[in-house]
C-alpha cells in the first residue's frame, strides 16, 4: 500500500476516528510513518498525532515537509497544536510558526511561552466570552449565527472590557433561562479558576476534586486567557499516576513502550547502578561478620531472609507513602497517626513472623539460639522498614524531591544494612 | 461545636463544597461524624459522602437514622445514589430502598442490579430523550420550559419509541442549528455506546482514548437506559492507576489510608507470607552450597548483590510490562519486539554490571577467579531477569490473572534462586 495508492489509502481511512489512525501509524515501519501521511494530504488529521508516543511523534515531525505540518497545525485546535509543537526543537519551532498567519502565530506563541507542563499549555484557547449586558435571547442568537465559533463548547464566559472574568453560564442553564434576563444577572462566578502558570498536576487535583469539566484559565491579571476541559485533563491524570507506578518501579518517567533499546539501556542502567552501590554497602556489612560466617554457615544460608523480608514490608509502606502523598491524601494533619499505625503494623508483622522464623529455623537447624537470633532480627528489620518506608518518602517530599523517585535506594538500603548488621550483629554476641 | 449549635455549624459550612465538606467529615473523631450530619439535617449535602473513603462511608451511613438517609439519597443524581448504596450490606440497602417512592426506588434497584464496577452502577439515569420527528425549535422551547430536567447535561439523545438509541445531539450543536429541523436530521450516531454490563476500566479506556465528554449507555437490547460523564470516570482513572500502583509494591488494592491498624496489617500479612515462602526457597538453594560456603566466605559476602541487582532489573521490566499490559499499549502484535529489546537490555546492563563487580571484587578480595565468577553470575541473573519480568505478566495476563496482582513474587523468587545458584554454582564447579 505504501506504493503511492493515495487514493485507495484515502477511502481505508476514512472512516477512522483519530486514535485508530494513530494506532495505524505506530503499527507501521518508522520510514513508512511520514509517507502515508504525505499520500494523505490534507485528509490527514493531524489530531492523530496527539495520540502518539512522543518519540515517535517527533519522529513523524521532523521528516514531514514545513508546509505538510503548517498546513495540518492549522486545521487544529490551539491545545493539540501546542502539544504537537512543544517537543520539537526551537529551530523546527520557529520555521512552523513563521509559516502560519499572524494571529495563529501569537496565539500559539502565547501559549508555548507559559512553563511546560502548565495550565497555559493544556489550555484551549478558542473560547466565547461575552459582556454581561448581554442578554440570553441575544447570547443564544449570536450562538446560532455567528461563523467561527468553537468547534465544541460547554459555556459562556462573562468579562468585563478588559477581558477580566465574572464567571460562566452553561449552556443547560442558559436554554433554560428567560431570554429577557441580562448574562450579568444569570452569571455565577467560576469557584475554581486556574492560573495560566499553574502546574497541571495542581489542575488535575481541582478538576478530580470537584469533578469539573471544563473551567476558566487566567492569567496574572485576572483576564480569561483560555479554558480547560477535563478530556485533557484525563490525559494528566493517567501520565501521573504512570509516572508514579514507574519511578516506584526504578524506571525514568518518561520511558515509553516504542524507545529505543539504547535510550532505555542507558536509562535503566542509572537506576541499578544505585542499586549496585547500596548492594556493596550492604555486602560490606555482612564482610564485617567474616568470622562467624566462617563459624556458622547457616548465619549465610539464612541472612538473606531477614533482609528480603525488610525489603518487601518497606515497599508496601513506602507504596502506600508515596501514593498518598502524590494524592494529597497524606497531609501534615494526619501524617504523625499514619506513622503511628504504620509502626505498630511493622512491630505485629515482624513478631508473628519471628515466631514462624523461629519455629522455621528450629526445624531446620536444630539449633535453638539462631532460631531467638533470627526472631529478634526480624522485628527489629520490620520495624525499621516501617519506620523507613514512610518517614523517607516525608522527609523527601518536604525537602521538595519527588518521593516516588527517590525513596526506593534509600529504604532498600536501610532495610539491607538494618537486616544483615541486625542478625549477624547478634549473632556475634550470642555466640 | 458538637454540643449541638446546629444554626452555627449551618453558617460554617453553608459555603463549602462537597468535597471540602467530606475534608471535614474526615477530619472529626469518628463519633462526630453522623452527629455532624444530623445536626444539619436538610442542610446537609450528601454529595459529600460520595467524596469520602469507603471505610468512613460505611461506618457514617450505619450509625446514621435511616429517615436522614433516605431523605439525602432522595436529593442526590441516581449515579452518587448507587454510588453511596452499594457499599451496604443488603438489609440496610433494602431498608432505605423500601422508605423510597416506587419510581426512585425502581431506578435505583435497576442500577444496583447491574455487576459491580459496571457502567450500570457509575451511569446517570436522568437524561433527556426525544423522539427524531421534534424539531430543534421544539426542542429548545422544551429545555427551556420544562421543570424537573436532570441538573446538567450536555446534549439530547434521541431515540425511537421503544427507547432505541438513534444517536445525540450536543447543546452546542443544537444552538447552531436551524431551528425548523427535525432533530432526526442533525442526530449523529454516537460511535462509543457502552453497554450497561460492561466493565467500567473498559469504558475508562474508551473515555480516554477517544476524549469523550460523556457517552450514552444502553442494555443488550439497545434501549438507552442512562448516560455516562467524564467526572466519574475521572474516579475509575484514578483508582484503576492506584491499584495498580499498590498492587506492584504488594499492598491489597482496596487498602485505604484511613483503614484501621488490624485491617491493614492482615492485609499486608498475606503478600509478606508469600514473600518469606520464597526467601526461604532462596536460602534452600543456598545451603546446597553450605560446603563452598565454608570454604570461601567471601562467597557469602557477595552473594546478595547478584540477587539484588537482578531482583531490580526485573522489577523494572516487570513495572513496565505490568503498565503497558493495563494500558492495552503491549499487545500480542508487539509483544515480541519488547521481549527481544528487554532481553537485550538485560544482557547489556548484565555485561556493563559484570565487568564493573569484577573490577570491584578483584580490588577487594584479590582472587581473579572469584571476579570472573561474579561477572558470569550478573550476566546469567540480568537475563533472566529481563526473561521473567517480561513473561510472567504476560503469561498471567493470558491465563486471566491480573499481572500487577501476581507477578511481584514469582518474579523475585527467580531471580533471587536463579541469581544464588548460577553464583554459587559457578563457584561450586570453578573451584
């Protein structure tokens, strides 16, 4: 197909809703990407880039030609051509911009000069926005006459003449206004403004929150700069909570399934190596026990259950730390009852398994002491892993570093150290 | 405050919403709680209680009269009913049910029946349903004159007189439409119906992969029975993420942080039992070894780093696999590309990670032998821990088990065996 049949490709997609053709184009050979969509032309949708990876994307853009993408950015809405042209160098950047009319052009710039990530990113900025003297049989008239409007929208928004906003009427509730009365009098002020410069992750909190679909963006100024629907708000919320599973799991926040093997060797090779430098440290307190060791092999055999117990009761604190202090759920108001529960779950674990360890080791061994060794290594390495698991994701969150990031080396190394120094430590004095 | 000055309590509270509402709830002692709510009486929006985790609900809603229940359920949309309802046990749903009118009752009862985390249990039945020979204008002048239509909506369905769905019509679209046609001319059939009985994670990825607002939900037969937004389904997002999230760092996915000590630690228990089983089939495999042991202890001193190192590379393929497996972005169609680049990540990282512990061994321990031992054991433990993270999720995930829920341990537990005895091993045949 990939032989030029424009036409025949023309009526296969057709009927394709954007995220199938995104679907289409991932699924093919990288050089074949651009083609199909030259063969297209202006049948291409270009919201369909939206819904790609985003190396894949900046793939396609960078091979198509300038008037091909100039053409496509226009067709768009001003959110997704923001999202197309936000990762693309400042060169390619700019020529795309160059190409497009003045208005478009300052439009998209305003939006690309708000910080990534921000509320001025995501935002759309085609919007009705009326004065308050208006009435509702006149809003409806202009609604139903004037070319240019929005393709989809929720609402009006009231402003005054310099733009400052008054609030917003539905549209349910303007069909089911008088047509008589004044927008200024029917207009309630929106409770949950955002700020142009605002994080989205902050924006996505107030949209779950107070289950918002759409609400107006400002800039410093108070003036209506644009609005937010909660589609794209999905989006931020679903990159989140990704990128909260995969710091959790030792992976970079932005590995995706169609990278490289190289970027992601390189990637995940930072993380181990993290983890190797904590691996010898805990070796090296086991090398400081060389003579039991020697003395006892079964201190060998039986160390590394100590530490992986540590090890797994630390995630599942640190899982659930990390997760409520991402969801806000974990505040200063409730942290010091969550430490509290969280201590006395790890003491009741680590005291039912030293009891099993205990009776393990007895059968096993036949040696009474290691198994009271062991038993007591236990609790003190649960402990220690609940105590780990939860204040290193607080104090990591209050100096301002991501705790999903940075907690995992941190309690690992803990809960390895604590482990192997508790057992073998006693160990050396017992016997 | 809780001495009863229910007029002050109502000045307090009459400006929050909901959810700041359900912040205050959660934030009283327990007791409090429904004390709160009755003291308010009609001024209390149970909205707020949707907002609340379901362990405070629960224990809010059973110490609460059941007149004060069924007053506030009668107030709320039928999806925040469902929502507050399904969560009691049988005899107390009945009873409120049985104090409700017979139509509201018969709604709710519907909704209840469909299975739980169904898009039966999360859709609106308040809808506005028309047939296709209205006219735009008529509709119009019915929006506008007609008490008693749902609270927000955001577009008409139109259906035939057995409640087949045609298709809708957005607000929106309705306002920039002639008023003299007939709706059965403007209708667009909707392209992502949800059946009632479908699974509300399936419908969240319809939601978000086609940046849908809200979507009509009919029964098998095609018959329209209520409407699904993109508020609730925010909710599932989350919550699907979250459990996804705990699930990996061994946490049961229905854990809350406002759960009590004893529920959490029974849960946590089970996960911790599985984890120790497996750590003593480690430290079985190691005293295989017990002479080798004995005979050179800085085997003992070295062995938990292949285990660890290998224990973390596949946490990382196991993190992403499990993501991209919920996400449906790992899909038989590419599951080979990404367990061939995994392999091949695994066997750079373990050759990278090989030469550095050699170069570290033979500094530490001075024995040649015993850094070319270590180096074959890394390479051997990162493949197969890219092999076991990559195939254990997709193995569960074909035979039906949900892969966050089960991976963790079996993937430890190779690599933790297959780290001990390819080093040991070695080590065991070498000298």
């Amino acid at each position: 197909i990939e032989a030029g049949r424009g036409d025949d490709l023309r009526d296969l997609v057709a009927d394709f809703h954007e995220t199938d053709l995104a679907r289409l184009l991932e699924a093919l050979p990288a050089p074949a990407r651009p083609k199909l969509i030259e063969l297209l032309g202006t049948d291409f949708d270009f919201t369909a880039l939206t819904e790609l990876d985003e190396t894949v994307r900046v793939q396609i853009l960078e091979e198509l030609e300038t008037e091909t993408v100039v053409e496509g950015v226009r067709d768009l809405d001003s959110d997704d051509a923001v999202y197309i042209l936000e990762d693309l160098d400042d060169a390619d950047k700019q020529e795309i911009l160059g190409h497009l009319p003045l208005t478009e052009r300052a439009a998209l710039q305003r939006s690309l000069d708000y910080p990534e990530e921000s509320a001025g990113r995501r935002m759309q900025t085609e919007f009705i926005a009326l004065p308050p003297f208006w009435t509702v049989g006149q809003t409806l008239d202009y609604i139903g006459e004037t070319e240019g409007l929005p393709e989809t929208f929720f609402e009006v928004f009231v402003v005054d003449p310099t733009y400052r906003l008054d609030g917003s009427v539905p549209l349910d509730r303007l069909l089911r206004t008088k047509r008589g009365l004044k927008l200024g009098d029917v207009v309630t002020p929106d409770r949950h403004v955002v700020q142009a410069v605002d994080d989205q992750e902050d924006v996505a909190r107030v949209f779950e929150r107070y289950n918002l679909i759409s609400t107006p963006v400002v800039d410093g100024a108070g003036r209506l700069v644009g609005v937010l629907t909660v589609d794209d708000i999905v989006d931020v919320i679903q990159e989140e909570a990704d990128e909260d599973v995969k710091a959790l799991g030792g992976v970079a926040a932005d590995e995706e399934l169609s990278d490289s093997f190289w970027y992601i060797a390189k990637s995940r090779f930072s993380w181990l190596l993290l983890n190797l430098i904590a691996a010898n440290l805990a070796s090296f307190v086991i090398s400081l026990f060389e003579d039991e060791l020697q003395k006892l092999v079964a201190l060998a055999v039986l160390m590394p259950i100590v530490a992986s117990q540590g090890g797994n009761a630390a995630t599942q604190t640190m899982t659930v730390a990390v997760r409520a202090i991402a969801t806000r759920e974990l505040r200063a108001s409730n942290a010091r009852r969550v430490i509290a529960r969280e201590l006395l779950v790890g003491l009741f674990n680590g005291v039912v398994f030293a009891v099993i360890m205990a009776a393990v080791v007895f059968a096993r061994f036949e040696i009474a002491d290691l198994g009271i060794i062991i038993a007591l290594a236990m609790i003190i390495n649960l402990v220690a892993a609940a105590l780990g698991g939860i204040l290193v994701p607080l104090a990591l969150n209050r100096i301002g570093v991501d705790p999903a990031v940075s907690s995992g080396p941190f309690v690992t190394t803990i809960t390895d150290v604590i482990g192997f120094f508790a057992f073998l430590g006693i160990a050396a004095l017992w016997f």
